[in-house]
C-alpha cells in the first residue's frame, strides 16, 4: 500500500518555513512579498504547516507576522524559538500549535546545530512546562543521537525535531572530500534516534537542509506497521529557492503586462 495517499499507513506531513519570503522583503524594507498570502498558497498546494522562526535580532519574521499568520491561517502554526522569557510570553499570548526550541546565535547565518540539553536543562524544563500549561505542543530541536532524544523524552517534550543539517550537507558535498563517506553513518544516526524517539512515545520531525533529492531517502523510513518514521519535516530553503525558479515565468509575463498596458 502506498503512503502518498491520505489512507492508512500514515504519510509524513509537510511543514513549510516561510522565513525566507521575509528574508526578501526585510531586504528592501518593501511591503511585499506578503506572508499571509505564501501561506495561503502554502495551503492551498496542501502544505499541512506552516513553519517560522521568530529570531531575537528579527532579521526576518517580524512580530506582526506572527500575529497576521494566527489570525489567517487554516493550517496549524509552528512557532521555531529560543527559550527565553521574552519569547514564551509572545508564544503564550499567540498561542501556536506547537512551538519548536531552537538554540540560537546572533553571529549564525541558520541555525548551526541541535540544543544543548544538559547545559540548559533548567532553562529547557521551565519553559517546556510554561508552553505545555498554555496547551502548546513542544518540539525540542536536537541532534539525532539517542541519549538526547532520551533527554528530550525526560524533560517532557512531545516531540523531537532531529537535526538533519550534517547528512543534508553531506548529500550536497558541502562537508569537503569527506562528505561522500558522512552520507550513510549520517543517514544512520538519524534513523537510529527517530526509532529511539518513537519507541520511547515522541512525535519525531526532522528539518534543516532538506532538497527535493536528499529528503526522499528520509521520508522512505517506515515503521513496522509500514506508516512514515517521520512524522514531519520542516523544509524552507529549498522551497522557497526552488519557488523562485518556477514562479519567475509568471512573474516576468505580469511585469511585461504592468509595462505595455499600464
Ligand atoms: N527546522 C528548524 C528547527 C530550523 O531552524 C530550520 C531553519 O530555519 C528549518 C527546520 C528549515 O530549514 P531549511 O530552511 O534548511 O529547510
């Protein structure tokens, strides 16, 4: 039986990062390109999510699309955040579906690697109780190595989202002459702690460096009963890159339309 049907065994579900349309609109200060509107036809091409990183420099996600999102939205929201006070008081008043701890470096291009939970494990305690006593669902972004999806489980997540940043890298050649080597023991950290994650009772999500080629070994994981291992994937880059090859068509006969019938 095939999963790419709505029908048992469960598929995957597509959470869409829409960071990078705000990445281009923060670059000219510009009222478009508007989020609400990717979102929409985020959605409307069956995306189940959508994703967004509300960092503390607000470099791109600004607070207001934050609250424009939760009003618009049809589809559940997954709030990317680091655990601070300042960040739990916006998630408890907006209220998203879940939101997913990130640790974050304002020096960082993206986000460089899974939390550190035994350095934090206070701070990461705290904040998952606050959230949960909201009614928000909490997704801990970690390594894929099985005492942290272990650590993850004790601190009482509900899920994990496993950073898949190094076997992406690996797959794209960007690790230097050892990236074909990373590919399979990459690959293979990362199934072993999403069996750990679902055996010990997460939800387990992957995200980060995902393209159209080197996401299908992923999503092809099964569990025994045949349904996706992965939950959830959480892609951006590759999407909204990939938006700007195949929306350029329509979007230069428009201009032309703009230029010869104003
Ligand atoms: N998941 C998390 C936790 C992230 O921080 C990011 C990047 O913002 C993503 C998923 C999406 O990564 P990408 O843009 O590389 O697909």
């Amino acid at each position: 039986m095939s999963r790419s049907g709505s029908s048992f065994p469960a598929a995957s579900r597509l959470g869409v990062n829409i960071d990078h349309v705000a990445t281009l609109r923060q670059l000219r200060g510009t009222p478009y390109p508007s989020l609400v509107e990717a979102a929409r036809i985020v959605e409307t091409a069956g995306g189940e999510q959508i994703t967004i990183h509300l960092r503390e420099d607000r470099r791109h996600i600004q607070d207001q699309d934050v609250v424009d999102l939760r009003k618009s939205l049809k589809v559940m929201m997954n709030l990317e955040m680091a655990a601070t006070d300042a960040m739990v008081k916006i998630a408890t008043k907006i209220k998203p579906e879940w939101v997913c701890l990130v640790p974050e470096k304002r020096t960082e291009v993206t986000t460089e690697g899974g939390l550190d939970l035994k350095k934090n494990r206070s701070r990461m305690a705290k904040t998952i109780e606050k959230l949960k006593k909201a009614k928000i669902k909490v997704s801990l972004f970690v390594e894929p190595t099985v005492s942290v999806v272990t650590q993850s489980h004790d601190l009482g997540a509900d899920a994990v989202e496993l950073h898949t940043g190094q076997y992406c890298l690996a797959t794209q050649g960007a690790l230097g002459k050892k990236s074909a080597s990373r590919v399979k023991p990459e690959f293979e950290r990362i199934e072993k702690a999403a069996r750990h994650g679902v055996q010990l009772g997460l939800h387990v999500h992957a995200g980060h460096g995902f393209d159209y080629e080197n996401v299908r070994s992923v999503a092809a994981l099964e569990r025994s009963d045949r349904s996706a291992l992965i939950e959830e994937f959480n892609i951006g880059h590759a999407i909204v890159c990939r938006a700007a090859l195949v929306g350029m068509e329509r979007a230069v006969r428009e201009m032309i339309a703009s230029i010869r019938a104003p």
